[in-house]
C-alpha cells in the first residue's frame, strides 16, 4: 500500500479555459523510486472515466483498488474527474443523465485525453468507462484520435430512469424478500420474455439509438475493446435476465465478424465492481487483456520481476 501511495500524483489538466482534476498512478517497473519518472513517454497510458454520480475513486474505492493493481502490472493509469464531478471545476447540472446518455460529456473528455496524451508523451490511451462512465467512454471514443481501446464495465444501452416510483421499490424489495413474491417476480419475467418474443427481434423503445450508432461506428474498426458484466442474480454468465433484450448479443452483431471484442462475466461481482469478489474478478480479466492486447515493455518488465520473486 505504501509503494501505491508513492507512486501516485494530483494532476491538473488546464487547456480551453476548464479545469479537470485527477490522479496519476505510475507504472512500477522495479525502480527504486516508483515516482521518479515524469512521463510515461512511449507508453499506452490508462484512463478512467468517473460515472455518472460517483468521483474518480468509484463506489468503495474500488477504480483506486483497480488502478492501482494495473500500475502494478507495468501501465501508467490516469484517474480523471470530468467537470461537474469531485474535484474539478464546474457544477453538476439537474439534468446529467440526459447529458451522459447523449454524450454530452464527449468533446471535454476528448479534450483532456489529448492534454493529457501531450503532456505525458504516450502513443496512445485505453479509455476505461463503469456504467455511465462507459457511456462516456463510447462516445468520446469517436472523437478521441488517441484512443486505442476500450475497457468498459457493467455498460448500459437503454436510456434509463434515474427514479423509479416508490410503489414500483416497494415491490421490487418485496420480490426480493418473499417467497411469494418471488414467485410473482418469475411470473412477471416469462409475461416480459413472451412479449419480447412478439416483437422479433426489435429494438426496445428505451434503446439509446445514439449510443448504439456510436458503438457501431467505433466496434467496427477492429480497436480492441473489452466488456466486462456483472451477472445478474437472476441469470448466469452474460446471459440477460429472462424478459430483457440481450443488449450484449445485439451489440456483438453490430459490430461485425472482424470485431475484436472481448466479453467476459465477471463472477461474484456486483454492479459497483467494489465487493471482494468483483474486485478480484476485474483485475484478473483486466490485467490478462491488457497483456494480451498491449503488451508493452514496462508491464513485460514488471511481470518477469514477480516471476523471479516467485520462484
């Protein structure tokens, strides 16, 4: 924990007059001093996007927890508040949801990712988005001419409710509690898979139509992109609940045959990824994706060090 607390460093990024805050988790590459170096010249850097309500640290810190075990691995990652969340300028508007759905966000995180890029001299970056912030990252993605990947966790392709009824959270919490109603909640859910069925195949009416347009345009250029869900507790693996649309299947076929996208359930993780076992689970398919797929010295570095010390 103190090797992460080193290596770690506030920045400022200050370009087109708005000012974004965030944290710099250096790569440990077996130096002695784990934030001696200032760029991450040559490097593919790392960067989260915050979600829609939380700050960079995430639900129970669990973007540090992540950050910091891909630092480990040898990458350079950047957590970033955009404007309007934790420590940057700006103030949250009523209407953020719809901003986010919409990609609102998309030209000022563009922006700051190639401030960014600039200043810490990497060829590239990894943009990493959770919920709302893989939204974000989708939509950025298309304006972002630094972006060589996508990571995106628990992603959404509705346009949801920010508040669902009380009368509707009550039954929700009396499903979940008794025995009945969970019974009623497993009607409900084949009277929503029967009507899914008649409609062959079409798009929910909440679909967001731009988000998907955008997700198309980007899937199909072969950049590398993974998908990481959590199960649902009514469902295993990746498959969707009973009687909702299978989003994954359907972004799957967007993006085309020569796709590289990775999908991968991440077991015993809930939707925050800030449990014991989804923070196991992220870090385990983050890091072999990323060794897969961007492979670079200072990470090949770090991991022939932990070989050695394990042997």
């Amino acid at each position: 924990m103190k090797r992460a607390a080193q290596s770690r460093e506030l920045i400022e990024l200050k370009a087109n007059g708005t000012t974004v805050r965030g944290t710099l988790h250096r790569a440990h590459n077996g130096a002695a001093d784990p934030g001696s170096n200032d760029r991450a010249q040559g490097q593919v850097g790392i960067v989260f996007l915050n979600s829609m309500s939380s700050t960079r640290a995430a639900y129970g810190d669990s973007a540090v927890h992540l950050a910091d075990a891909i630092a480990e691995c040898g990458y350079t990652v950047f957590r970033l508040d955009l404007p309007g969340y934790g420590d940057s300028d700006g103030d949250m508007p009523a209407d953020l949801l719809d901003i986010v759905n919409r990609g609102g966000l998309a030209s000022i995180a563009a922006a700051k990712i190639a401030e960014l890029a600039s200043r810490f001299e990497l060829t590239g970056v990894i943009l990493q988005g959770h919920c709302a912030g893989a939204v974000t990252a989708i939509h950025a993605s298309r304006a972002c001419k630094e972006c060589r990947g996508l990571i995106l966790m628990a992603p959404y392709f509705h346009l949801p409710q920010i508040v669902r009824s009380k009368a509707r959270r009550q039954l929700s919490d009396w499903a979940l509690k008794s025995k009945f109603g969970g019974r009623f909640s497993n009607v409900f859910d084949r009277l929503k898979a029967l009507r899914l069925k008649l409609r062959t195949g079409k798009l929910p009416e909440n679909a967001n139509k731009s988000l998907l347009d955008s997700w198309k345009e980007v899937a199909s250029t072969r950049l590398p992109i993974l998908v990481v869900v959590p199960p649902d507790r009514k469902s295993t693996g990746v498959q969707p609940r009973l009687g909702e649309f299978d989003y994954i299947a359907h972004i799957v076929r967007l993006a085309g045959p020569r796709s590289r996208i990775t999908i991968k359930a991440a077991d015993g993780a809930d939707h925050s990824f800030s449990n014991r076992s989804g923070r196991a689970a992220i870090r385990e398919v983050t890091e072999n994706w990323l060794h897969c797929n961007f492979p670079q010295k200072a990470a090949q570095a770090a991991q022939s060090e932990v070989s050695a010390l394990s042997a």
